[in-house]
C-alpha cells in the first residue's frame, strides 16, 4: 500500500492550477447515458473515483474512453439494467445510475450502496422522489429494484433535506419524463448547475437550477454534447488553507472565486490576505490569524467537504474556537490522528471544541476517508518533523496530482510505493 511521506514546516510559495470538480464531473458522466449520441466532457480530473465511473458505465454498455483530462462516449445500443454490489459498494455515487436506467430501460436494479465512514448514507430520499414519478420500488437480496412499465411521469417532488445526489438523480430521470416535475427544497450546489447545464445542452428543459426550487419539463430525445467541467471548490479550498497553515503565499489558478465564497469570507475575517480576480486566487499569510467557527451547511453554507481541512487550521491558531458538522452525522473521524500531531481536540456530538497549540509534532497517521485524509496532509505540512500519511487510496479517489501540485509549491512531500 502507497504511503506519503512529509518533512513539515516548509512554507508553500507559488502557483497550483486547479483541476475540475470530482462531483461535477460524476453526474455528468451518468448523464452520457441519457443519449445514444457522441459525447466530450473536457477538464475531468484523473481520480480513482473517475475511473471506477468509467469501467462502471462500460459494464452497463455505455462506450467510453478517457484520454488525458478528456473523456468521449459513443453511440451505444443496448444497456444491463444491473449494477452489481462489487461495483457499487466502491463508490457511493454509482446510485446515480438509477435516475438515467429507470428513465431509459423503465427498469434499474441496483445494490444497496452500504454505509460508509462518514455515515450510513441512506438513499430514502431517491427513492420516495422516483415513487413519485412512477416507480415501483422493492428491496430484495441486498438490490433496490425498481419498475416504471408504463414510464417516468413528471410530479411534485418536495425533498425533507437538500440532497446533493437525489436532485441529481432526480434532474437524471425528469428530463425523459411524461410532463413536469417541479423539485422543492433542492440542492444548490454549483455541481447542480453544472449538471443541469449539461441536460439543457442535450435539449433538456431545466429551469431553477442553483435555487431550491428547479423545474423540469420533459422532451422525448436527448442529444449530444461537449462540455468543460467547473474547477474542483473543495481541492481549490484545500490548498487556500494549506498555504494558510504553512504561513506560505500560493496563487490558484481556474478557480471560480464565487464558489468559495463562505470559505474566503471566513478567511479573511480570520486575517489571511485573500484576492480574488476572474478566474484565480491569490492568497498571502500576513500575520497570525483569528480563530473563526464554524458549521456546515448545504450550499451556499459553509462546505461539510471542507470542514475537517478547516478543523485542521483552527488546531494551529491561538485561542478557541468550535466546528458543528450539521450534515453527516459522523463526520469527526480525523479528531483521533490529529491528536497524534498533538492537538486540543474534544468532541461533543454534533460540535468539536478546539483550542489552538503552539505546534504539531509530525506522526505516522491513518487515513479514513477522503476530507480527512486532505487534513492529515495538511497537518504534516504545517508540523515539525517527519509525517507518514499510510491508508493514502483515500486521498487517490479525490485529489489529483496531490504530491506533485504540494512539491511544486515547496512542500515536503513524496510517496513510497509498498
Ligand atoms: C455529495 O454526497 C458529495 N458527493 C459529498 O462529497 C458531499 O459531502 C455531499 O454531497 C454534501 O455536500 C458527490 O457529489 C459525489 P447528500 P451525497 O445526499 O449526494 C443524508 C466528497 O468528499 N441523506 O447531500 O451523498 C445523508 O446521509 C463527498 O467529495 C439522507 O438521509 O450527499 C447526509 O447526511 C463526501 N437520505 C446528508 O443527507 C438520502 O436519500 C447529505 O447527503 C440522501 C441523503
């Protein structure tokens, strides 16, 4: 197993160009399914995450191929209806199948993704909304089966909590849909919009996309597309707060600045010096920051895929300050590694209790999920000492070229093979 190794204490210094958004690219890619017509997704990240979804839509039928950060698909014919527990369980975002299946072949079965680390991830909200268009829904040896025989109709959908993935899946399965669906209480994330530009590009009519409040009206046939993925907010918040932590002067390139407005207004209370211009960043440590609390929320809150890379850099500043993760319900997972750097961590339900030390000692640490692993890096740079960052396919499945963009800016850092 690949391991990373940080001599910590380097302040990071130059430029990193951002790549484009993992979960952008994901729905955009289960969106290729929609049309039998050629398809050009440019600006994809080269992710593990991006790969699984690549082999995934292969196995259903779909052909494509990825070539650099561009991917292209092809006429395909005839999908499996199937999406099996060993390609599934890798990647909780495979449910996205459902929404483009059910719409095409009126039928999808589809293993139940499983918890994972973070939380157990129910997919309840999916599934009422696809009820409601039509469906029929019954769980069976570990699969959700679910049957429209007389296709999708569009209806009212009312979502209890701003779900990411069930607006996608839901955008997925009401663009072929009999009529309108309206969605109350959507997501808003500018991964949403993204998608729904996508679906109005192949002749989808998505309106209120970026509101919580979208409406869908069905056309028979979608078409081809090209289109370029939106930078990745949540690697491009990353490296603000790793040249934060390090007292470094890091300038972010193909970036959106809006996208990270809660994260850079935060920041620059704290007392970085942050300049935001068209499409770049430039952030500078000029003197000892503030802590600032904060909690997570759906967007345009403060990011939940954030929240642990921010605990990290609270952990470091003098006095107290508290997280309170209002998202996911297990989301504190780094709290134990950190303590091995020797922060002041208690956590308390929902919130952490933080108070600021002088300083981290590097340790070895154990990654557990993809944020937490970006904070344990993190953690290393700003540490004296030597770090081994081990569990590291973590960080493989949603951060690309991580050592190498670090080692540009001066950190180090560097992988071993085991
Ligand atoms: C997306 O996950 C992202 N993943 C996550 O990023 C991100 O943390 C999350 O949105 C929130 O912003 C992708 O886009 C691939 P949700 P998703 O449905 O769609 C509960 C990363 O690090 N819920 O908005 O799964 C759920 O349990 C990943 O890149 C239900 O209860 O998130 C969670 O507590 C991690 N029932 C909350 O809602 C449902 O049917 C938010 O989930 C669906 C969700």
């Amino acid at each position: 197993m690949d391991k990373i190794i940080i001599h910590g204490g380097k302040k990071l210094k130059g430029e990193v160009v951002i790549s484009g958004s993992k979960n952008s690219a994901l729905p955009i890619l289960f969106a290729t399914l929609l049309t039998d017509e050629p398809t050009t997704i440019t600006n994809v990240p080269s992710l593990v995450d991006i790969d699984t979804t690549i082999a995934f839509l292969n196995f259903i039928g779909k052909k494509i191929v990825k070539k650099g950060n561009t991917v292209k698909t092809y006429s395909s014919y005839k999908y499996k209806h199937i999406a099996p527990y060993d390609l599934v369980r890798k990647m909780r975002a495979s449910i996205l199948i459902m929404g483009p299946l059910l719409s095409r072949l009126k039928k999808v079965d589809v293993s139940l993704p499983g918890g994972c680390s973070i939380g157990a991830r129910p997919i309840d909200i999916h599934l009422d909304a696809f009820k409601k268009l039509g469906a029929e829904i019954s769980v069976e040896g570990g699969y959700v089966k679910t049957f429209a025989k007389d296709g999708l109709k569009g209806a009212k959908i009312d979502f209890r909590f701003q779900s990411v993935g069930a607006t996608e899946n839901i955008l997925l399965a009401a663009v072929l849909a009999k009529g309108k669906t309206t969605i109350i209480n959507a997501a808003c994330e500018p991964e949403i919009e993204d998608l729904a530009n996508v679906l109005n590009k192949m002749g989808a009519k998505v309106a209120g996309m970026g509101t919580k409040k979208i409406v869908i009206e069905g056309v028979d046939v979608l078409h081809g597309f090209k289109h370029e993925v939106i930078p990745d907010r949540i690697e491009a918040a990353t490296y603000i707060i790793a040249a934060a932590i390090t007292k470094g002067e890091v300038t972010l390139k193909k970036v959106v600045p809006r996208h990270l407005k809660v994260v850079n207004d935060k920041l620059k209370k704290s007392g970085l010096c942050i300049k935001e211009m068209e499409d770049t960043i430039s952030v500078k440590w000029v003197k000892n920051l503030k802590p600032q609390n904060v909690k997570t929320e759906v967007y345009p809150g403060f990011p939940t895929d954030v929240q642990a890379q921010w605990m990290v850099l609270m952990c470091l500043l003098s006095g107290k300050s508290q997280i309170e993760e209002l998202v996911f319900e297990n989301r504190f997972l780094p709290v134990a590694e950190l303590q091995r750097f020797g922060a002041d961590i208690t956590i308390n339900g929902k919130v952490v209790n933080i108070k600021g030390v002088e300083k981290f000692s590097g340790a070895p640490v154990m990654v557990s999920d993809l944020r937490a692993g970006a904070a344990l890096v993190l953690a290393g740079l700003a540490a004296e000492g030597k770090t081994v960052v081990s569990r590291i396919y973590h960080l493989d499945r949603g951060y690309d070229m991580l050592e190498e963009k670090l080692k540009k800016l001066g950190a180090g850092i560097r992988r071993i093979h085991n």
